[in-house]
C-alpha cells in the first residue's frame, strides 16, 4: 500500500490556527483544486477525529481512541490503535493508494512509524505567526527526497512533493 500525506501550510509552517480555524480559510483556490485532482487517485483516506469533519467522497479511516461509541457514518470506518494497526488495517481491507489528511498528532504517529511513501506540501505565501505546526508528538528524523515543485498561482503558491528517502 502506497500512503501519500497532503499538508498546506503557511511560509512559517503553520497548518492551522487551532482545532477550530484551520488554514483552508487562508489557503488558494488552486491548492483547493491540486487535492481534489490528487484525491482522484487515492481509493482511500486516513485522517484524524478532527481533521475528520471535511467532506471526502472517498471511503475514510477515521483515527480516534472510542471506535466503539462513535456514531455510524456510511462510508466510514472508525479504528483505534498505533499508527501501525491502522496502516495494516487499511491495507488488509485492500486498499493500495491511500491519502493522510490527518493533523499534527495524526501526522507524527505516522511519520514516526516510517509509513509515510510520499509528502505533499502546498506553501501558501502567508504568515500566521503562531498555531499548530505539521507535527506534534516528539522528535522525528526522516529524511526525504525533492521529487518536483509546483507553482500553483501567481501569488506563489508552491506544491513541494517528497519521497521517503530509506
């Protein structure tokens, strides 16, 4: 299974103001347009409780520690669990191309794990000064490789896609 993470993010490496005011306030029409032609080639999504609330047309893994007292939602599945479980879990349902779209508590335990294929981050020409960085939970050294940048607009915003560097 290939799992591929999209993050948009101010120039000072803020990806929301906090749970409740994310950077979609902020972010591009054209970034809006890169993940919704990127979701097409995805079969699946992975995201945290939070990030959980966006509309996604896709079947969706929902990260949270009750799985069992969340409500039914058709087309989603709630899982607990390490990072790990979940991937496995994802990937015996037989699943092969899967987004992360999940937060910063998301994002760590899975780029601790090393589960993360690829990385996609939008740079919106923005500063925000403080709020939630790509990653919460511990120190993390993973090293990536620069696969392409795009320009999405002529403001600046830029698209930086990165493999896993084993």
């Amino acid at each position: 299974m290939t799992l591929s993470m999209y993050m948009v993010m101010s120039i000072d490496g803020i990806t929301a103001l906090s749970c409740d005011k994310d950077i979609h306030e902020y972010s591009s029409r054209e970034d809006s347009e890169f993940f919704l032609s990127e979701l097409k080639k995805h079969d699946a999504v992975i995201t945290g409780r939070v990030s959980a609330r966006h509309r996604i047309s896709l079947p969706r893994f929902v990260l949270t520690k009750k799985p069992d007292e969340q409500p039914p939602v058709p087309g989603t599945t709630y899982l607990g669990g390490s990072a790990r479980e979940i991937y496995s879990a994802v990937e015996k349902a037989g699943y092969k191309s899967v987004a992360l779209l999940g937060g910063a508590s998301t994002n760590y335990a899975f780029l601790k794990e090393g589960l993360v294929d690829e990385l996609f981050l939008t740079i919106e020409p923005l500063m925000l000064g403080k709020g939630i960085p790509l990653s919460v939970g511990g120190e993390l050294l993973a090293h990536w490789e620069l696969s392409w940048v795009r320009r999405l607009n002529e403001s600046g915003t830029l698209v930086l896609a990165y493999k896993r560097k084993d």
